[in-house]
C-alpha cells in the first residue's frame, strides 16, 4: 500500500508514510487480541484447530484491504483482521511444533515459524525490485489466495499434537498422531509403547482433572507456575530492550539521525542477515542449548548497541552513516543467533500442559505489545534522549539479560518435555498431582447441602 505520490504502478492510489505507520500499528493491535485469546482456542479446540482458523481473518483482512481505499476505516478493519491472525498463528504453531517434536530436534522446529515470518518480510522489501510491476490490490489479492491455500494444506497435512490428545484422554487418536508423526513405516505397537510412556509422564505434572482445575490467574498465585512465568516476561522483556525490533525498523517516519537502515539495500542486508543468524541458530540451539546461544547473541547484541551509540554520536572510522549501517546490519545476525526465537521456545517448555497454551499465550501478548509500543516510543525517545543515549541503554540491557540467563534461566535442551516442566515443578509435588478439578469440588458441597 506505501504508494504516497504518483507511481506507475499504483498511480494516486495508495498510503503515504503517516498512513503506513497507522495501518502497521493496527496490525500490531490485532496481534495483540490474536495472541491474547490464542491460547484459549489452543487449549478448548486444539493445537491443530486454532492453526488452521488462523488463517481465516488472514483471508478476509487481505480480502477487504483489497477492496478499500489503501487508508480507510475497511482497510483498518482489514489490517487489525491480518494481525488476529498473526498473534493466533505465532502462538499456536510453535506450540504444536514444540509439543509433537522429539527432544533432539524440538528447539529447530520451534524456531521453524521465525524462519517464515522473516521471510516474508524479504518477500515485502524484495517484491518492489521486481521488473514486474504490480498494483498494490493485485499483490492482496495475492496475499489472499496464499492463505487460502495455507488454509487448505493445514487441514489436509497439520497433525495434532499427541500430548494435548493425550491429556484430554483420546489414545487411539494420540497413537495415529505418533504414527504419522514418526513415519507410518513404525510398528503401531511401538507408537502405543510411545504414547504409554508419554501419558506416564505427562501425569506427573499434568494429572486428570488439571485442565477443569486450571485458570490464568494460577500462573501468577501458583509459586511454580509464577518462577515459570518470571522467566518467561524478563526474557520477553530482554529480547525487546535490547535493540530495537524489526517493525522499527521498517519505519519509514523515523528521521535519518535515528539508528534505522538508511536505505531499501540496507534493509535488505538487514533482513537477510537476520535470516542467517536464525539458520545458524536453529542448527546450534540444540546441539549446544539454549543458554549458550542467547548468551553468545547478548554479547553480540551489546557490541553493536554500544558500536551505533558510538556512530550516532560521531566517533567513527570513516563515515558515520556507513559505519551505523554495518552495526545495524551485525546486529541483526546476533540478534537472531538467539534472542529471536529462544524466548518463546523456553517460555513454552517449563510450562505443564495444562498451562502451556495460557502461558505462551500471554507470553506472546507481551511481545506483541511490546512491540506495539515500540513503534511509538521509539521516535520519542530519539527527540528526547538522541540515538547514542537510547543504544547505551540498549547495551546496558544486554549486560543486565546476559547475567540473568547465566544464574536465573534454565536449560532445557535435550530433555523430554515433562522433564523440563521438572525442574520448575517437582514431579512430587502434591499440590499439582493430586489437585481435584474445580467442578467436582462443586458437586461435592451441593452433596452436603442436600444431605
């Protein structure tokens, strides 16, 4: 939609920057509502149920900005629509990748869905270059009929997660899960031995009757729960003072003292550096854990803060814009070496199942709120404070997060699942095994009032 002037590919017809920043706020907005009633859906219908409705206000948000004036109420409705869909699919698809993975290969598919949403954003700094030219109603039209067709593989190819059919009880479907998941050359008695084992352990912190019993508020008066969702927050809280987010990035109201790229190619450099870092990531998080890799990105991420407070404030070799651009540029790799996609990752593994879905669920409204605020503060604080100020700030963060994963995070690679609810949640811990659903607790006093 950023057509702001005559083009020959929109003409008149299209969003100046001011507008772009208010559209891109509401898909932000709609984030936020997505990844807040995300979890609801994950634990009422399903893992593989909210990923395949994702993709339905994705469908109508494109459909009707297609169809509006590029500023409109419409196509606000139709970007806050979009974003639903962006906080529902962020929630849920790591969710279902975490829960029906092994242990060995579970941190490289959590970090699968970052992988997708930072191509896609190649995909929208690209598509411009193309020799093909292109209306912008056209390009959503297109965006449609992708989802449209993510819509449909989702319900032909997403299995559900075994863990979830597990804990609501459903074994024949869990085993048909695991066999499809492991290949359906296994041994069905092999997938029943496997899902056997998992029921086992997944009883021990989540017992029947800890779904009926559960409410949010118990991740904030449940000691356990609340370590477990501390963590969670200050990582979330880490990964977004530390630098600043991609959405700042792509800011075009941003003045050029800001420490944003300067240009589209430095934004592509941006983008495909993140990319890379993501790929590096994926391959080292579970071979060396989760710790050392956040660890080696907050290094690298206070490096670069305090390299662009030094370029924002003139002391450069060479030209200060030049030198601003690689820092941002060698930002970008060392942020998605592991402060990209770790956060959520451990925020889902030290959580019982019967809480995981909530938990990552406010988890993820924190990012996206996060990130919704960014997208405001950022200009103020730089009228403020100026760039140097706000990046030394910046690195400090990185100081600060780093000395926090070393002593307060834990590690969860290689363990099972339920092995890492364990070391939040003692596997005797009577209080969670043996907690009695709240209906029943009902039944019961209305047995004594009548007798």
């Amino acid at each position: 939609m950023s057509c702001g002037g005559e083009t020959a590919a929109c003409g008149t017809d299209g969003a100046n920057e001011d507008e772009i920043a208010t559209l891109q706020a509401a898909l932000f907005l709609g984030a936020i509502v997505g990844a807040a009633r995300a979890g609801w859906g994950c634990d009422r219908f399903g893992r593989r149920r909210t990923v395949v409705a994702a993709t339905i206000p994705a469908i109508l948000g494109w459909a009707l900005a297609a169809c509006a004036p590029a500023f409109s109420t419409t196509a606000m409705v139709g970007r806050v629509l979009a974003g639903i869909s962006v906080g529902i699919v962020t929630t849920a698809a790591p969710l279902l990748l975490i829960e029906a993975s092994s242990k060995s290969m579970r941190g490289a598919h959590a970090i699968l869905p970052n992988l997708a949403i930072v191509k896609g954003v190649l995909f929208m700094y690209l598509s411009p270059l193309s020799p093909v030219t292109m209306h912008w109603r056209h390009l959503a039209g297109v965006c449609a009929m992708f989802n449209v067709i993510a819509l449909i593989i989702a319900i032909i190819c997403v299995v559900e997660s075994p863990r979830w059919l597990l804990a609501r009880e459903m074994r024949i479907e869990a085993v048909e899960a695991f066999t499809t998941l492991r290949g359906a050359y296994k041994e069905r008695e092999a997938m029943e031995d496997v899902a056997n084992i998992v029921a086992r352990e997944n009883a021990k912190t989540s017992p029947p009757g800890a779904f009926a019993a559960f409410r949010w508020y118990d991740l904030l008066l449940d000691s356990h729960l609340s370590r477990s969702m501390m963590i969670a927050c200050a990582l979330v809280g880490i990964q977004q003072l530390g630098g600043l987010s991609l959405a700042v990035h792509d800011d075009g109201e941003i003045p050029s003292n800001g420490a944003v790229p300067s240009s589209t190619e430095t934004r592509i450099a941006y983008v495909v550096t993140l990319l890379f870092g993501i790929m590096v990531c994926s391959r080292m998080v579970d071979y060396m854990g989760r710790k050392p890799c956040m660890l080696a990105s907050l290094a690298g991420m206070c490096l670069c803060n305090l390299a662009m407070a030094s370029a924002a404030a003139g002391y450069a070799l060479g030209s200060a814009r030049d030198a601003l651009d690689v820092a941002i540029i060698s930002f970008a790799f060392f942020y998605g070496l592991g402060m990209a996609a770790i956060p959520m990752l451990i925020a889902a593994e030290l959580f019982p199942q019967h809480a995981r879905g909530t938990a990552i669920s406010l988890t993820l409204t924190l990012y996206w709120s996060y990130v919704f605020v960014e997208t405001f503060a950022y200009e103020l604080a730089l009228d403020a404070f100026g760039a140097s100020a706000i990046h030394v700030f910046f690195a400090v963060v990185c100081v600060v997060g780093a000395i926090y994963v070393k002593y307060a995070v834990l590690e969860t690679a290689n363990r099972a699942l339920e092995d890492t609810v364990a070391l939040v949640i003692p596997h005797n811990d009577v209080r969670v095994a043996t907690a009695p659903s709240r209906p029943s607790r009902r039944k019961e006093a209305k047995r004594v009032v009548i007798l």
